[in-house]
C-alpha cells in the first residue's frame, strides 16, 4: 500500500429541504467490510491524535462536524488533507502513517474501520514504522 491507494470518497447525499443525509455502505462505498467505529471528540484546542501506521486495517476518516487536518505518510512521501465535510471520507489504507492534528472547535471525527481494536496492529513507533516498509 502506498500514499497512491490513499484518497477522498465521497459520499451519497440525500438533499432535501429539510435537511441533508449521508449513508456508507460496507464494500460498496467504501473498500473494505465494515466491523467497528470509533469517534473522537472533545478534542481540546492544539491536540494531536494518531501518530501511527496499522498493520492490517483499512479505515475510512470523516469530519462528522468541524474540521481538521489529516497527514499521511507511506515511509516515502507525505501529503496533508483537510477534512471538513461530513459527505466526504479519507480512505487509508494499512501501512500508511497518519497524525491528526488542527482541530476545530467542537469537532467530531468518524473512524469507519475494517477490524476489531486490536493493539497488535499499530505501528506507534515511526522508526519501526519505516524500517518494515523499507524491508
Ligand atoms: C486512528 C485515529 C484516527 C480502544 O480501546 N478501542 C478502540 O477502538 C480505539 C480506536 C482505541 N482504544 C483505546 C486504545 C488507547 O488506550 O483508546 C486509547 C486511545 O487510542 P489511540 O491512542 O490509538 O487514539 P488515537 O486518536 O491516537 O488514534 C485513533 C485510532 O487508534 C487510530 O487507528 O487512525 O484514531
């Protein structure tokens, strides 16, 4: 996997006048079968989230509300997205590097993921990170 596989999806959007909706279908909107979600929030002004790579899991990131900024890093390339529409998810596949950080206030960040937690799979150290992609 490399920063080439990670990219935006958007989402379907029911308009009407009485407001908007957006759904996610496991393997249809979204590359990977769905078994957990997961949300942060209350996220206090200057905090940084992630600062990880997952072995084996696929996840798809989504600014529910508010906005913030999502780095990736394959251990080759780096590349920054701003996140700010609750119709539109970054996808990120395993083996890609990821920190969170620029939250605005009130913000909510979806997590749609392909397993259940699972501590084993995470990269936290970006040393140990780059030398398995490096092989
Ligand atoms: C990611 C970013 C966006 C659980 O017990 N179950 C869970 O499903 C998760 C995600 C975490 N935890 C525990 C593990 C830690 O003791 O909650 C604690 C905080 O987790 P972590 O430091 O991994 O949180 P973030 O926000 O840095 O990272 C999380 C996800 O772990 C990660 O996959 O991409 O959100």
């Amino acid at each position: 996997m490399s920063l080439a596989d990670c990219r935006t999806i958007e989402l379907p959007v029911v308009a009407e006048p009485r407001g908007n909706l957006t759904f996610v279908e496991s393997e249809r909107h979204i590359p990977f079968p769905l078994r957990r979600v997961y949300y942060l929030y209350d996220v206090p002004s200057g905090a940084e989230r992630g600062g990880h790579a997952h072995k084996q899991l696929h996840q798809l990131l989504i600014a529910i509300s508010g906005a913030f900024d999502v780095h990736v890093d394959d251990g080759r390339e780096r590349r920054s997205h701003h996140l700010n529409r609750p119709h539109k998810g970054l996808y990120i596949p395993p083996m890609v590097w990821r920190e969170i950080d620029n939250f605005s206030g009130g913000s909510v960040c979806l997590a749609l993921v392909s397993d259940f937690y699972e501590e084993d799979d995470y990269f936290r150290d970006y040393a140990e990170f780059k030398t398995s992609v490096d092989g």
